[in-house]
C-alpha cells in the first residue's frame, strides 16, 4: 500500500508532489548507507514519485542512491523517468539489473526504453528478453518513431465474435499472460481483423451463454500503425476513448493502444510546444550546464539574429533620434507592446492547431477576430500611452505619434501572431518551433518603423 502521507506534500495546495521530509529521508538512508531503510522508504512510493525523487536530487545523491538500491529498481521506475535521466541511469545500472527490471514491462514500456540505449546495451537487453517478447518488441521497433507501432503494447485479449461470454471468461481465467491492464475484448474474424469490442463490464454483467456478436460494440474505431502518435492521442480525447485496436495495412489486428498511453503523449505534445514556442527543445531539469547551453544556444543566436535586423530599421532614423531624444525613450515601449501582443496570438493559434481547433474553415474568421482584437486594444492603449507621452514631455504631436504607432503595431501583432503559425502549417514547418522568431521579428521592426517613421513625418 501506498501511502498518502509520504507521497503528498503537507501543504493541499502541493497535493501529490513528493514530500520534502521523504526525500530527506531517502538521503538520510543513501548517506548512511542503510539499504534496509531505502528500500523500505522507495517501496512505499508509486513509481512516479519514485522518478520525480530521482530527478529531483542531484546527480552525485543520485549515483550513491541507485549504487545502494539499483538492484531492486523497479521497471515501472525506469519508465517513469525523464528520457535524459534514464540514460544517465542506464551508465550507472549493471546491464543484469536493468534486464531484470525490463522483464516486468509490457512490450509498449520496452519499447520506450530500448528506443534510448545505445547499440551494445541494447542488444544485450533484447538477448535477455523471452523469445515471444524479443520477437514483439523487435516487430514494434520496425515501424517508425512517433507512431502508433511504436506506442502500441502487442498484448492484448481478443476472441472470435461466435464464442460465448462463458468461453471468453474461461479463456481469460485459463491465460497466463494476460496483459497488466485491458478494458476490452478485441473480436476478430478469422483473418485477425477486428470486427467489434466487448467491454470488460459487459462481459461480466453478461449470462454465460450469451454469444459474444450479440453483445459486442460495433461503433468503434481503428489505428492505422502508422498513424502518428499525435492523431493518435487527439483521437483519443476527440472520442473519449479507453483504448483501441491497431491495425496494419491490410487491418490485421497488431496490437492495442490504451488511455494512459495516448494521455502521455498527449502530455508529452503540450510540453513539446510550450518548450518549442521558448527554444528549448529537449531540456530538462536534469540536464548538465553544457548540454543545457548547447541547447539554448541556436535561439539564442536566431533572437540575435532578429534584432539585428531590428537595428538596422532603427539606424535609418538616426537622424531623427538625434533630432528627438524622447524617441529613444519612447520607442522600445511601443515595440514591447506588439512583441506581448504578438506571443499571446501565436501562442492561442499553435495550440489551436495543435488540437485541431484552427482548420481551414475557421481561419478567416479567427484572422477577422484576432485583427478585431488588435484594432481595440491598439486604440485603448494608444488612448493611454499618447496621454502619458503629453505628459511626460508636454508635446501633443509626440502623444499622436505614440498613440498611432501603438494601433499599427498592435494591428500588425495581431496579424502575424496568426497568420505565420497558419502559414508555416500549410506548408508542413512546425509552427510551434518557428513561429516565435518570425513573430518577434515582425513586431519590432514594424513597432520600430511605424513609431520612427511617423515621427519623422510629423515632428520634424
């Protein structure tokens, strides 16, 4: 049993993170090296506060703990953890204790990891799997990243539709090797293509001789296997669906993907985004200072990229900066503006893409609100900041100034926060990954020109 008491911290409000005084715990063992009171601390926790405990510490904590526990690390632990992590674990971890732990995976799990060991570990791990599990994994391994053969688990229940409830309750008392977690009989015909599903409930709650066609659910939906895991999980949630059967080219049965699958990748596409939309890629946590700067690097140097262009709009109003030293005040205000306009656009418009919200039937009318949008706030804060310009410098013509270049930018923002992440998409660039630097490119040298460039015209 799990307890509540250690795996939530003591604050409602902290609910299900782990709690500070069991990692003070867990240290406490590691550094007196008492295996008997870790292992008694980590096999109170669920295997994802087990991961979040191992990612939390730091790498050198981390190292003494798996020197002192790893050989009753626990598969489920290994799956939990961030990709990053585990290969850190991986070089830390004898290769039979790793196998050990694997064992107890479904082949989805396997999947996962093998995916993240290097050529020799690999190997090694598959050589100590079961004939019948080596053979699945090595069949989900053939189908490419991201699909749905890779996130399938090739365990599953199925029957043909003419057996009865009674058969099918016996088959499944009779099985072995049941897989961990099922929700449903997959029915078959006998060239292996599903032909319905019977929901574990109805099967219980169904007399014994009851046939299986008579109860079984014919509205149900197929997985292409190579179906990206991103369609995948969006048919989930579109559906509210518990699990699928996945099927090849020519609709065989291969396997099954079920709701905690599809919600990871579900979570790991929300992520994806947001890290995306700040260029952070693969970052984690637990990343070294190194692999973290080579990360952040390459968009650190599009933004420099980006703003040199920006200057370059600037230093055609040289002159008039000298002429009006106010405008050098002034004018990074009004391009801040349209770069927060612009970034809360892109961000509502690549996630409405993301969850095919935004679709080329609504995207004129999204376009016509979002410049809508832009036009109204334009014209409160240009109301706003012209006021504070008369103010600050007692120059109505600076106030116009600000307050119509304010209006041009916000406008601009609203338009290019919307329609780069629509063109990228059609033209198969993730919006996500691109959109931002175009988007921050627009609004300064469009704020910069339009503020400039209007002051030239009407204050010199």
């Amino acid at each position: 049993m799990i307890d509540p008491a250690l795996s939530e911290a003591e604050d409602p409000d902290h609910a299900y993170e782990i709690n500070t005084l069991t990692v003070s715990a867990v240290l406490e063992a590691v550094e007196s090296g008492s295996q008997t009171r870790l292992t008694e601390l980590l096999d109170r926790q669920h295997a994802a506060d087990v991961a979040d405990l191992l990612e939390q510490i730091s790498s050198k904590d981390r190292r003494a703990l798996l020197a002192l526990w790893g050989d009753k690390i626990d598969g489920e632990v290994l799956s939990e953890v961030d990709e990053g992590l585990r290969a850190e674990m991986f070089e830390h971890l004898p290769d039979a204790v790793v196998t050990e732990a694997v064992r107890e995976l479904e082949t989805d799990d396997v999947v996962d990891l093998v995916e993240d060991m290097d050529a020799p570990q690999q190997e090694r791990l598959m050589d100590a799997l079961e004939d019948a599990d080596r053979v699945a994994v090595e069949q989900s391994l053939q189908y490419p990243e991201e699909t749905a053969g890779r996130l399938m688990q090739r365990e599953l229940v199925m029957s043909p539709p003419d057996w009865s409830v009674g058969d099918a309750i016996d088959h499944l008392r009779g099985e072995e090797d049941l897989p961990e977690h099922f929700y449903k009989v997959m029915i078959v015909n006998p060239f292996l293509q599903p032909v319905g599903t019977v929901a574990l409930g109805s099967l219980l709650t169904s007399a014994r001789d009851t046939r299986l066609a008579d109860i079984m659910d014919e509205d149900f939906r197929v997985i292409p296997a190579l179906q990206s895991q991103e369609d995948v999980a969006y048919a989930f949630n579109q559906y509210h669906m518990v699990s699928a059967p996945v099927v090849d080219d020519e609709g065989r049965l291969v396997g099954v993907i079920t709701i905690d699958d599809a919600m990871d990748v579900l979570d790991e596409e929300a992520e994806e985004d947001i890290m995306l939309l700040a260029g952070v890629l693969d970052e984690s946590l637990s990343s070294s200072v190194i692999a973290t700067s080579k990360l952040r690097f390459p968009w650190l140097a599009v933004n420099l990229a980006t703003s040199v262009l920006a200057s370059i709009v600037i230093a055609q109003f040289a002159s008039t900066i000298e002429a009006i030293v106010a405008l050098a005040v002034l004018m990074p205000i009004v391009a801040s503006m349209g770069g927060n306009a612009g970034t809360q656009t892109l961000t509502v418009a690549v996630r409405a893409l993301a969850t095919k919200d935004l679709t080329p039937a609504n995207a004129w009318r999204v376009i016509r609100r979002e410049v809508a949008v832009g036009f109204f706030n334009g014209c409160v804060f240009a109301l706003i900041i012209g006021a504070i310009g008369i103010i600050w410098y007692g120059s109505p013509m600076l106030g116009v100034v600000l307050g119509l270049s304010m209006i041009a930018n916000l406008l601009v923002a609203g338009l290019a926060g919307i329609l780069i992440p629509l063109g990228l998409d059609k033209v198969g660039v993730d919006p996500a990954l691109a959109s931002g630097a175009f988007v921050t490119t627009v609004t300064d040298m469009i704020g910069f020109f339009s503020f400039l460039g209007l002051a030239a015209m009407i204050l010199l």
